[in-house]
C-alpha cells in the first residue's frame, strides 16, 4: 500500500457526505439488521403490517387462479374446436350417406332391390282384429 498524505482540509472533505445519504444508509442498515423491529411504534404498527402481508399473499392468489383459469379456457377452447370440426364431419358423412343414391348402393349390396312400385295400404276391420286375438 502506498502512504499517502492527506491534507486536513482534504480530510474534511471527503467525510462530508450528504445528509440524504446519510440518511438512506442508515435506514438501510436499520431494515437489514432488523433493528427497527424493536422499536415500539412497530407493535403498535403490526395490526396494519398484518393486514398488508395478507394483501400481498391473497394478491399472489388471485394471480395464480387467473392464470390457470386461462391456461384451463385455452385447453376447453381447444377441445370443443376438435370436437367441432368432428361433429361436422360426421354430420357431412351422414348427409351423404342418407342420399338415396347412396342408399339403393348399399341396399344393392345386401342382394335387396328398390321397389319399383308405391306401397299399398292394408285397411282391415279393427273387430275382425279383436276376434283373432
């Protein structure tokens, strides 16, 4: 190290910090030592300390909730444009295949025919249904 010689008058000068800084610093070393802790005025302040620490923890909540309540909506979103679009195309299917064209083709594979004729009524007597039972 090297020795230095210091003018009392350049001494002076660089001990004279400003009061603001002074006082920060000392506050600083307060909340970091926890020496105002001990202080009276903080008891009597605890209820209000209370009631902030309880805002701050309830705010982190509900920060939390919203963020998985939107993940969630996203997820549900997603699900109901899948099944959406899947309901459509079954919807699509169905259409086509309730054509009639569609149907002879699949009525032709089973070996039936399309009848070429209406159908015809049967009118019976109801009595003459009572007496066969």
């Amino acid at each position: 190290m090297k020795n230095r010689i210091i003018n009392p008058e350049d001494a002076h000068q660089e001990k004279a910090v400003p009061k603001n800084k002074r006082r920060f610093s000392r506050l600083v070393n307060q909340l970091l030592s926890g020496e105002f802790l001990t202080r009276d005025g903080v008891v009597s302040h605890l209820p209000f300390l209370l009631y902030l620490t309880f805002f701050f923890l309830f705010s982190i909540y509900i920060g939390y909730t919203f963020d998985n309540t939107e993940r969630e909506k996203v997820q549900v979103k997603q699900v109901l444009e899948e099944l959406s679009a899947e309901y459509k195309t079954l919807k699509s299917e169905l259409e086509t295949k309730k054509r009639q064209s569609s149907v002879a083709r699949s009525i032709q594979q089973l070996g039936l025919e399309e009848p070429n004729r209406p159908p015809v009524v049967i009118e019976t007597d109801p009595k003459q249904l009572e007496k066969q039972k």
